[in-house]
C-alpha cells in the first residue's frame, strides 16, 4: 500500500518531471529530485512554478547529482526525455527496491518497455500528460493551462495500487484519472502529438498557430491523424472521427503554443523522433497499416533533427 | 523557315535565360535581353559566363526594359520563374507575330498551358534543361556542367522547324537533341526535380550532398521518385527503374549542388511550387494515382514557401 505522503524520485526534472515533483512536493510527500543541468541554479533558488492559479516556490529543494544518494523510494516518477532512455537503467535501477512502483510521464511510445528491460513488468505504470508546460529557464517552470494526467498499468489490468497512484496526484492539486487502457490513451495522444509536434519542426520551427494558419499545414495535419487512427483501430483502440475534429478544434483555440519537440529542434537538443514518430510508425506497419503520410514526416524528421535515440533497427546491427 | 541566325528575345535574364541568350549572341544572332531587376548592371558590364570549358563576356548587351521596345521576333525564349506565368502575356505578346516561334525554358510543369493562353499552339515549342547553372550576382552567370537540352513541339507532332531550333543550339555549342514527346521529357526531368528540389528546402535548406548523406532523406528521395514514376505511366510515360537508379547514383557522384528552388527558398524568393510540385500532384490524381508522400511534401511547401503563383483551385473560387 501507498503511505499517504510517500517518499518520491523525480528523475528528470525539465518540464514535467518538475513541475509535477513540485506539485507532490507542497503536498507534503518527500520529493527528491535528481537533476542534471539545473543542478547548481536549483539548490541556490529552489522551483518556481509559475501557474495561471497562483505561483508557487519550492525552497529548499531535496536535490541530487546521482540515484544512489537518494536510495529506493516508494514512487520513482521517470521525466527524461526518451532519447536518455539508453541510460534509463543507471538512472533509475538505485531508487528501486521490490516494493517500488515506478511510473513513466515520458513522450510517445517503447518508454515503459525500456524500463521493463530491468523492472519487474509488474512495478511499472506510465501517465500521459495533456498539459502546456515549458521550462522557461532553470528552475522556472511556466504551466499555461491545468491538464490532465491518465495514469494506468503496464501490464494493463486493474489494481488498487492504480487507484491509490491517481488518488496521490488528485490530492497534490492535478486532475488525474484511471486509464483503463493505457495503449489507448497513447495512440490519443499521438493523435494530437504527431501532427503538431512534427509539422511545428518540418515547417520550419513553427507554433500550433502557425499551422493553422495555413490551410494546406491544417490539411496534412488531419491526414497525418487519420494515418494514426488507422495504426491505433489495426491495435484494437477505435478513436472515433469526433476525436480528432475536436483536436482540430481545440488546436485552433489554442494560443501560439510551441511543442516541446519544436522547442527541442530550435535550441538544437535532441528531439524524441523514435518515441513520438518512428515507435508508432512501426507498430502500424507491423499490422500492415500503410502510413507513407507519417513515414514522409518521420524521415524528414530523421534529416532534419540527428538524435541518438536507440533505433530497433540500428541496435539488432550493432 | 528560321533564319541562319535569327532576331531573338530573351525573357527573363536569369541563370537559364543569360545562359542560353548569351550563348546564341556569341555564335551571331541578334539578341535582345528583356531584363528587370540586372538591367543596370548589365547595360554597364554585360553578362560574364563563367564555363569549367572557357568563360567568355556579352558586350555592350541589347538589353530592354519594356518587351514592347523589342518588337516581334523570330524565336522568343521564355525563361521566366513560373511564378510570373500570370505576368507572361504583358511580357510575350509584344514580341510574337504570326511567324513567331515561342521557346520555353521554364522548369516544371504548366508553362506551354499558360502560353497557349494567349498564342497560337502551333507557334509553342518546350525545352527541358539538364544543365546546373547559378546567377552568382547580377550579369554574372556560372555554368557547372556543360548539360544538355531537349526540344519538342507543344502540339506533340514533329515539325521541319523543330529539327532548325535544334540545330541552331547545337550551331551555338549547346548540346540539343529533338524530343519526341515532350511529356515524357518533362516526367523525366520531374523525377529528380522533386525529391531534389523537394527535399532541399524541406530538409532545412540543403544541399544535394546532404540529402544523399542521410540514409532516410536518400530512401524518401527514392520513394518520391516512384511515385512520380507511377503518375508518368498513368499518363503513357514508361519510365524503368534502371533510370530512378542511375539518377541516384548521378546525385550521389555530384558535388553539394544548390538546386534553384533551395536557393529560391534561402533568399527568401518565390519558389516555383505548383509547376514543380502542385500541377504533377494534380495530374497524377487526376489518373487516380496514389501520390501521398508528394502531397505530404506539397502541403509542406506551401506552408514554408508563400508564394503568389496562380493555383487552379484557387482561380475557380475567385
């Protein structure tokens, strides 16, 4: 059982892993956070977490160069970006114990099987965010609008642990719910994450505005969706027309957002084209789903942004 | 009959048409430039043509500002960006009479249709240039390979004239031949043209080089290539596969060349992007031909390069 404020590692702690550390955090669970970058400017000033609600500051941060100071925990929340998932086993392997639950908020799809490469399948669960976050600077993290997290198994059936994990983030001030799929709820997301992310990059480091702005951009961007949908329907997840009408739509309220993948590609970080764009595209060819929308882009995307990203193809040559 | 050396207009001084124009003058025809945005420069120095065989300079230039000022001409050369096909009847119509031959050298497709608009088919003739050419700077015109050009009829059926253009290129050291059908010629040169053109501006503004360097930008290269190859067999263009191979391999033995729509693209100039990419889309769909990564690549194009050419659809609505 879950204690009602447990001990919890946050690794990675850019955009999300921060801000919903921090969240845990002013409830009272005893966050620790292993950072990276951000290290000296984080200990010196702590968090603040700018919200549209009220801001918060958290100081002094429980901060940490290596997993094996901070020790087992009983929740590991893994935020890095899913190109580090090559180094996932170092990171996360010295917080974990036989009791741990360890539950990846990571982007696009392979992150909850890298960590099952060394976790018991059983411990892990995954979250998806829909949520507008950006790390403005170190230690600074601006939240546009509240969102939602799913959470869900790995395995996939149902457990009170499940519950427990989505009460914990409900009474840390975050809208969260049960997923009963989480397989769905990820190709959902991809739904909005593969045609955004990827036109903002392959138009040229553009906002979501921008996109639709141009009535040819909003066009290959519903067809992009459409591609996704029929990976998602080939495994057994039906996204019904509606779904992907209302992200349209939702899209075009939108402000001028910048995905996190734009950001990445701007600032000349590694952006996560296997998990968001090359995973899916597999999976929907595996079940001979013809995607030559998504395999344009996600080859563009190749071009156009090297990463290092383990690539299943590459790792069975090496 | 078309005189030993005839009275001949270019328009549109750019790198095809200062090539070409300059290449007749200095075998004795009497050449007279239309020119806009280089008039000045050239009237003060001439045209410099930069060749790897022997460069060589045009002056004093005939050169004009206003088609008008020219008159009616033996052969017209048109050389203009598709871009400007809404301009082109101001430009031509003041240089044609009934005995006019019209020649143009425009990349893609859709430049003979815009002519035909307002001349006689019978009076229109097309050229294909496989040539690599750059205007350095105003007047001054580097030429890379020597390349070669393929003339036919508009109206298809061969004619004693056609074989006369063809001779009094290759009087002019330009290596000519005869095209049978031009339609083949033009699906041909369309096999590189777009994914070349294509991918060098939508892999950021790249070279030639940098293409084949990516092994997924050189497999999607490839896959626009066959659909491009399906579009032409659908219009009666048999195209092997030995031909998409030996481009590759010809792009591959290249330097880091700059093809015109990148350069286009970097300088912040109109591409040509229904002729090279838009009008092959529609033709191919026209014949029920599946060209989806050509259409994900066009939607891209639009969104990254405004551009004012005229757009079919667009015409009707307005």
């Amino acid at each position: 059982m879950l204690p009602e404020k447990p001990r919890v590692a946050i690794v990675g702690a850019g955009a999300i892993g921060g801000y919903y550390g921090c969240m845990l955090a002013r409830y009272g669970c005893d966050v620790h956070f292993l950072l990276r970058s951000d290290y000296d400017t984080v200990m010196e000033r702590g968090f603040l977490i700018r919200r549209p609600e009220e801001s918060f500051t958290i100081h002094p941060v429980q901060g940490y160069q290596k997993s094996k100071d901070i020790g087992p925990c009983d929740l590991v929340v893994v935020a890095v970006k899913a190109t580090a998932n090559r180094h996932m086993q170092k990171l996360v392997a010295p917080l974990v114990d036989g009791h741990t639950l360890v539950l990846s908020l990571q982007n696009g799809m392979g992150n909850a099987e890298a960590l099952a490469e060394f976790i018991p399948a059983v411990q892990i669960m995954a979250g998806l965010c829909f949520v507008c976050l950006n790390r403005v600077e170190p230690g600074v993290i601006e939240n546009y609008m509240p969102g939602r997290i799913f959470i869900g198994e790995f395995m996939g059936s149902y457990r009170e642990r499940t519950i427990e994990v989505v009460n914990l983030f409900e009474r840390a001030g975050v809208e969260a719910y049960f997923s009963r799929s989480l397989n769905e709820s990820l190709w959902r997301k991809l739904i909005w994450n593969i045609p955004f992310n990827g036109l903002s990059i392959a138009a040229g480091g553009v906002t979501t505005a921008e996109i639709m702005a141009s009535e040819h951009l909003t066009k290959l961007a519903y067809l992009l969706m459409k591609e996704v949908q029929a990976a998602a329907r080939a495994h057994g997840q039906i996204i019904p027309d509606d779904f992907l009408d209302f992200q349209i739509e939702e899209t075009r309220k939108m402000d001028a957002y910048k995905p996190s993948s734009m950001l990445d590609f701007v600032a000349g970080r590694e952006v996560e084209v296997e998990a968001i764009f090359g995973e899916p595209l597999r999976r929907g060819q595996s079940k001979n789903v013809v995607m030559p929308r998504l395999e344009t882009l996600y080859y563009l995307l190749k071009g156009l942004c090297p990463s290092s990203e383990a690539h299943p193809k590459r790792k069975k040559k090496a």
